[in-house]
C-alpha cells in the first residue's frame, strides 16, 4: 500500500502545490511510483505537471458522483513514474455537496484506497481552507507534510491545523502521522528568515526536515511550461532542494 502524504497549510501562498509537485517529481525520478491527487479547485498542481483541467476528461470531481471510473482520471506526465489525478474548478461545489452525504469526510479515502495498491506514494494537495475537501484529504492520509514560509506569521495558523490533525486522528483517522514541517521560499541573506528557521525549529525539534527549499526563480518559472523543476532545470538550487526533501521522506519513518 502507497504512503499516502496530504501537503496541507490553510494559508494560502506557503509552498504547497510547488512542494507536493516538485515532491511528487523528485520521488518519481528516485523510481518510486506516485500518484499526485490534486484537490484544489484551482487546479495549479495539475497544469503544473502539463495537465490543463479543460483538455482532460475526468478529473476529482468527476469522480465524486462516478467512482467506479477512478482509473480513468489517472493521467501520465512526462516522468515515467507519476502519475496525475487533475482537478478542476468545479470541485468548488464538492464542498457544499458533501456536507449532508453520508460518510461525507471519506470520500478520499475509497479513492486511495483503490489506487493505492499500484504506488509507492501518493500526494494530495490541498486547498488554502481547513473545509470538507482538506478534512477528506487528512481522513485519507498516512502522512502530514506542512510547508510553512519562513515570514513573521508564519506559526500563526499552524495551531489551528495541528487542533485539526488530533481531532482527525483521534474521531476519523488513527493511522494519521505527522510527517514533518518543510521550510519554503527560504533566503539565507533575510534576518528575519534566519530568525523565523530558529523558530520553527524549535517549536518542532523532532518534527522539521533539514532540508530548506530556497526562494530560487526556476521553482517559479517551471509551471507556467506545465513541468516541475526536476523537468525544467535538474541543476537549479530548487531541484537540488527538492531531490534532498525527498531523500529525507524516503528515510523518515513518521511518528
Ligand atoms: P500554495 O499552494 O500554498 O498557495 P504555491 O505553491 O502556489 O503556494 O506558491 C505560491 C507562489 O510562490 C507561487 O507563485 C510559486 O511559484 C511561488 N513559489 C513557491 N515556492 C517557491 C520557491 N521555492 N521559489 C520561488 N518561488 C516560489
Ligand atoms: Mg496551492
């Protein structure tokens, strides 16, 4: 059965969709098979792998009302070994429409359950929101990973996603495990960054990756031609990152 790690922070512009698709493609080019579930209506994480909403046919939301086509959502990328499973705008409503279903937080998780057996690793990235979409993600998961950006209010929130995570551990989901906290958009030059690193490191002594994605322009400009950064430029500073992020996933055990 795949890891299954939910990329999460109800903040939005911390990292997310560029670390669980930069993630997803450091670990496809390390040969472990992954699947990248993309769960957020704006759909960045999908066209950021070159899979645009409107030229697909399936997508999460599709199969919200059609799970027995869950395979045919599945979709290749460049790297032989991911595999994308794209969202669209209309997973706005999947909100709202799940609210009075029955088992409403684990739809997800018969997701993963299916295509779970044909991957080393699954990710999901979130929307900026703490709603039904994000506590289905965390119903699904094994694993947490929290990407924070190293600024002055960057701990504030994360109180509110850890009440979140024991609350999912303890009604919906005991098999939840905090992966780790990853430091994004990092610029060793910036004091207050410096100060911020200190910080979290402290608030997470077992809990924090060493490795810390830099503010590095490839990172950025990488999406808007539909690639991760391993696929843009393997050399840049952000690919290196990426590559070091999941070696230390591929090592940790969470707990
Ligand atoms: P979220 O999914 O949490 O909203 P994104 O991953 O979309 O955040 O990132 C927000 C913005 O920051 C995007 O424009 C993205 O390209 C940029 N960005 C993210 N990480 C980096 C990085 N390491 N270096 C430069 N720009 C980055
Ligand atoms: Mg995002």
């Amino acid at each position: 059965m795949a890891r299954c790690i939910v990329v999460a922070n109800q903040k939005g512009g911390v990292g997310k969709t560029t670390t669980a698709v930069n993630l997803a493609a450091a670990l496809a080019v390390m040969e472990k098979k992954t699947l990248l579930i993309d769960c957020d209506p704006q759909a960045n994480a999908s066209s950021g792998l070159g899979i645009y909403p409107e030229s697909v046919a399936e997508n999460l939301y599709s199969i919200l009302y059609e799970p027995e086509k869950v395979w045919d959502a599945v979709y290749d990328t460049s790297l032989p070994y991911l595999n994308v499973l794209p969202s669209t705008s209309d997973l706005v409503a999947a909100d709202i429409e799940l609210v009075d279903k029955q088992g409403r937080e684990n739809f997800l998780r018969k997701v993963v359950a299916e295509l779970g057996e044909k991957y080393d690793f699954i990710l999901l990235d979130c929307p900026p929101s703490l709603g039904l979409v994000t506590l289905n993600a965390l119903c699904a998961a094994t694993e947490l990973l929290v990407p924070l950006q190293c600024e002055y209010y960057a701990l504030e929130g994360v109180a509110q996603l850890l009440k979140t995570f024991e609350l999912v551990r303890k009604r919906f989901n005991t098999g939840l495990h905090l992966l780790g906290v990853v430091m994004t958009m990092y610029d060793g030059r910036n004091k207050l960054n410096r100060h911020v690193k200190r910080e979290i490191r402290k608030c997470f002594p077992k809990h924090h990756f060493e490795t810390l994605i830099p503010r590095n322009v490839r990172v950025s400009e990488a999406p808007s031609h539909g690639q991760s950064v391993i696929d843009y430029d393997v050399k840049s500073k952000g690919a290196e990152a990426y590559l070091g992020l999941a070696k230390e996933v591929l090592c940790r055990v969470p707990v």
